[in-house]
C-alpha cells in the first residue's frame, strides 16, 4: 500500500496541506503519515545527561499528544482511521527529518504547506520546500493555504521533451487517475526552437509505449515570455495542478524552475505545485 507522508508545523497553510494530503490519501488508498519536526535545546555537561534523556522522553510525549489532538480537531471524525499514522519526533534539519522518515516508510508523496508571502523566506519553514524538491527521494507536493480537492478535473505538466519526463507522468497518472482527471502535457518554445513539433510527436510516441491513459492531451505554445505563458495558461485550463521535473542541465523548465518559479508560484494562489526530481527518474 502507498504511503502519503504529510509534515506540519501546526500553522494556517500546514492545515490546508493536512486536508489536501487527508483526501488524497482516501482517493489513492494510501496510508497517510503526519509527522512533527521539534528540536531540543541543547545542554552541555556530563551532569545533565539523566535530566536531559528525561526531557527527551518527556518532551517527546508532549509533541506526540500535541500532533494527534491538532490531527483530530482537523480531520475530525476521521482521526481514528487505521490508515493515519502519527509520528512527532527531534531533529535540528527539518528537512534531513522529513527525508529520513520519507526513505523509512518508502513514501510515495510528500506534502507540505506553502504560505501565499512574497518572500522566499515566508515559504514553509524558510528554505524547506526547496531543500526537498531538490533531495527528496519522492516527488513534493506544495499546497497553498487555499488549495482544495473539490472538482480536480485538469492536471498540467509542463515538459521538456525528455526521457527522464516519462517516469514523471507515470507517477503523475497513478494520482490524475484516483480523480480521473485529464493531464494536459504543456511544452512553450521559443523562438530558437525550431523542432518543437517533430519532439512533440517523438515524446507523444515514446510516452504511448510507457504509459497507458486515456486522458493524456497534449498542447505545444510559442513565445519568449515563458513564465507569463504558462501562467495564462494554467488559468485558461482552469488547472488543478501543475507538475513539473527540477532538473539539473539547461532546458526551458531550468528557467522557470527553482528558486524564482517557487517564488513566481504564489501568485497563481489556489494551485498546488508537484515537483519531481530528475535524479530520482
């Protein structure tokens, strides 16, 4: 069975996240695993060990209480669901944590808050949303505070015509599916490009031979402006989503991705953003 690994620091995006990765969990059939990252302060000296592994046990209890009495007043009748795990537990880097846990249980999909700020700063506990789409074992789901699984019909993933996309959508079509929603494959080349069509239809074939859905469309747009263009057009398809692959060499997505599309993300407000990491495919 998959597992759906759902980290929360208790504020208003992590309980839209929790919602989101609830409902998911039941569309995919998926245990749902929430987890707590805390951190312990730190004492130095030989005379403090006793208290200080009374303050772990302690402080760990006092977390886990915390985590399941968030988890119920949230979800509500659904808390005492056998496929909600909880899981509260120390480590300085929230993100080597989250890894950690993702790696033990063999996560299918993290999800994390995403706060609507305008500052990279402001996202989900600092840098974490970048730190894990770009080491996490498992592609990253970020949720803005009002994102909502109510009506999912379009999926969009933004592609670069290469190998390492078709994993991508595999993975992608085992969620779309749950909602049977279309994905719509988005490719925008510039003016330098003059293949465009010729790699569409390579993609589309090799993409037949791995994958097998029927809601699979795909759309080829032209322009510079490559940011703006997606961004219009997400909000024409009415998109539930929008997936993409963080890759290391150059490539249109390279431009738009990282640090400023996280950024640039936030304005599309109510859309969350699946990321999957190229090294993993």
């Amino acid at each position: 069975m998959k597992t759906i690994l759902c980290a929360t620091d208790y504020s208003e995006s992590s309980i839209t996240s929790l919602k989101y990765a609830y409902e998911l969990s039941k569309k995919l059939e998926a245990i749902l695993r929430v987890i707590h990252i805390y951190e312990l302060p730190l004492i130095l000296g030989l005379e403090h060990e006793l208290f200080y592994e009374e303050l772990k046990q302690t402080t760990l209890k006092k977390h886990t209480v915390k985590l399941k009495k968030f988890c119920k007043k949230i979800l509500v009748n659904n808390f005492d669901n056998q496929k909600i795990k909880f899981d509260a537990f120390e480590e300085q880097s929230v993100t080597n944590g989250i890894i950690a846990k993702a790696i033990e249980h063999n996560v299918f999909l993290i999800v994390i808050g995403m706060k609507n700020k305008s500052a990279l700063e402001e996202l989900f506990m600092g840098t974490t949303t970048i730190n894990l789409i770009e080491k996490a074992p498992c592609p990253v789901l970020a949720i803005p505070t009002n994102a909502s699984t109510k009506k999912v019909k379009t999926f969009v993933y933004a592609t670069d015509f290469e190998e390492e996309d078709i994993g991508a959508i595999y993975k992608l079509v085992q969620i779309a599916s749950s909602f049977n929603a279309t994905i719509k494959i988005v490719h925008i080349s510039t003016t330098n490009e003059y293949k465009g069509n010729m790699q569409m239809e390579w993609f589309k074939e090799l993409l037949s031979q791995k994958v097998n859905y029927n809601k699979l469309e795909f759309d080829l747009l032209f322009s510079d402006a490559i940011f703006e263009t997606l961004k219009i057009y997400l909000e024409g398809e009415n998109a539930n989503l929008i997936a993409l692959l963080e890759r290391k060499k150059s490539g249109f997505l390279r431009k738009l991705f990282h640090r400023d599309l996280v950024k640039e993300m936030e304005s599309f407000g109510h859309i969350p953003l699946l990321s999957f990491n190229e090294a993993n495919y």
